[in-house]
C-alpha cells in the first residue's frame, strides 16, 4: 500500500519520500496516505453494500474469466494506477496486465489493460474502474489540450480547488498526468486572500497586516497569494508596505494585464485567473504572466469514453 499511495503523493503533492517519513505520524499526513485506500473502500461499500446480486444470482461463484479496458476515444489515459489498487483491495488474486500507462495518448481501439480473476470480482469492480479511469482520464485529457494552447511561452498551467468533493486528489492527480501543474491543495497548504476574506479583514491593509502576524505567531512558513479585481486595487497592493508572494489578477483582460503586469516588481510572482477559456488562454499567456488557473480542468470535464469487455 505505502509504496503505491507514495507514487501518488510524490505525483500530486511533491512530497519526497524523506518529507513522508517525517510526516507520517501527524494526523494531516496520515491521512494524505490513506485516502486512496479509503476511497476506493467507501466506493466499493457505497455500490456493493451486502451484495452484487446481479453476479451472484446468475455467475457460478467458481467461474472465472477475463476482461478488457478497451480505449473508445482519443485522448491522455490516467488512472492506471488507481485501478491496479482497486483490484488489489477488493480482490488480491485479479491479475491486472498494463499495456499502457498513465500520461499515454490514446485512441480508440486500443487496449489499456487485461483482467483476470473471478467472474464476479470482476463484475463488482467494473463501474468503480471506469468511473475512476473515465473521470481521471477526461481531465487529463482535457488539461493536456490547454497545455498544448500556451506551448512555447513561460507560463504555466495551473488546477484549483474547484473539483468533486472527495475526489480533489483525483482530479490534481490526473491534472499532473496531463502536464499541468497544482494549485494549492486545500486552505491548509497556502493562504490566498481573496475578494470576500478582503472585504471582511476591511481592506487590503488590514487583511495582510494580519495575515502575517498570524503567520509569524503560529510559526507557519506559508505562501501568501493576494486577489486584486482592478488595476486600481492592484496600485493600492503595491503600495503596501506587507510581505506577499505572488498577485492573482481576477478578470483581467489580456490587455489590461498585460499593462498590470509593467507595474508588479519581478520580485513577486504573477497569475491570471477568472473566465479564461481555450480561445483566449493563448493571448494571456503570451503577456508574461507566470501561472494561469483554469476551474474548468476540473469541475466541468468529459469523461473519456473506454468499456470493460468480457471476454469469452
């Protein structure tokens, strides 16, 4: 289990492998370890409950057989990894042959993968696969044809915490798998000041002046990102005499960023976020910001169109 939950750790949260053995007895850890495995627990009791009884009523419980991932459409496979674990914590004796791995393009026809074990066990464990490699498959899919858009400049792509409840390290997991980069994981790993904890700290001022003395009487070594909505706003950050790490522009247009960007010292990292789709992306990139955060990798794909097949 370790070693497979450290792939994805190390993938989504590039955590080295010293880091997770220092960090393996608190309890933030502890869990960053664990829920792959108690996912995919929770999902297999939340479709299984006390039975498939589909497969018990009709397949011999000694049948065996076998089983293919057939790829029905192009795109950037992802989840390979969470289907092998899958098997391993529903069934140990299924045998899962790779063909393909996780970051592959695909296109329909092809096979990602070959089942075999119990008829049952196999039957118990479609849906939970699909739905995992279909969904993990579709952001990947769909982060890889942003990356390609802004291919050639200095920027980079970025997720952000706008993903299914539950499966948030999923969906980073399979952004990473597409090429893009992570945001934040959660409020935990990053403070971001944003437009409503602004207009609640009562301005600019207060709300950084604050932050860092939380941030210095907790003893916590936290990125801060600061959310400006106007070039106005933007002149009023800069003007504050407060320690910060990076500037989100909210709803720049390319050419009013592009300007906003002349006046931020390259001391201070820059991102560009709010209503930026695959037709204008390309013209935000090409002014030098540095990151680009796009809700859109996560919270409104297509699912990859694949199918588990018998085969007889």
């Amino acid at each position: 289990m370790w070693e497979r939950v450290y792939f994805i750790g190390k993938l989504v949260f590039g955590i080295h492998s010293s880091k997770l053995e220092t960090l393996r007895g608190i309890s933030r850890s502890s869990y960053l370890c664990c829920m792959l495995d108690e996912f995919i627990q929770s999902a297999l009791k939340e479709d299984i409950q006390d039975g498939d009884h589909s497969s018990m009523a009709c397949v011999p419980a000694e049948a065996r057989s076998k089983a293919i991932l057939l790829i029905k459409e192009t795109g950037v496979l992802a989840g390979m990894q969470v289907a092998q674990r899958i098997c391993e914590l529903y069934d140990p004796s299924l045998e899962l042959t790779s063909f393909l791995q996780d970051g592959d393009r695909v296109s329909y026809g092809q096979i990602a993968f070959t089942l075999e074990g119990s008829a049952r066990s196999i039957l118990a464990v479609e849906r939970l696969l699909l739905n995992c490699m279909q969904h993990m498959s579709g952001v990947a899919t769909k982060t890889a044809h942003y990356v390609s858009l802004i291919a050639g400049t200095n920027c980079t792509l970025l997720d952000t915490r706008k993903t299914t409840p539950g499966l948030r390290f999923l969906d980073k997991y399979a952004v990473k798998i597409g090429g893009g980069a992570n945001h934040r994981f959660g409020l935990y790993d990053m403070i971001m000041l944003k437009d409503n904890h602004i207009d609640y700290a009562g301005g600019l001022r207060p709300a950084l002046e604050r932050t860092n003395a939380y941030l210095q009487a907790q003893k916590l070594n936290l990125k801060v990102e600061v959310e400006v909505r106007s070039m106005e706003e933007l002149k009023a950050l800069l003007a504050i005499d407060q320690p910060y790490d990076r500037i989100m522009l909210d709803n720049f247009t390319p050419e009013a960023l592009s300007v906003a960007l002349t006046l931020i010292p390259s001391t201070i990292e820059t991102e560009a976020s709010g209503g930026i789709t695959e037709e204008t992306i390309r013209a935000y990139a090409e002014t030098g910001v540095q990151y680009i955060s796009v809700g859109a990798l996560t919270h409104s794909v297509k699912a990859l169109d694949m199918s588990l097949k018998a085969q007889l």
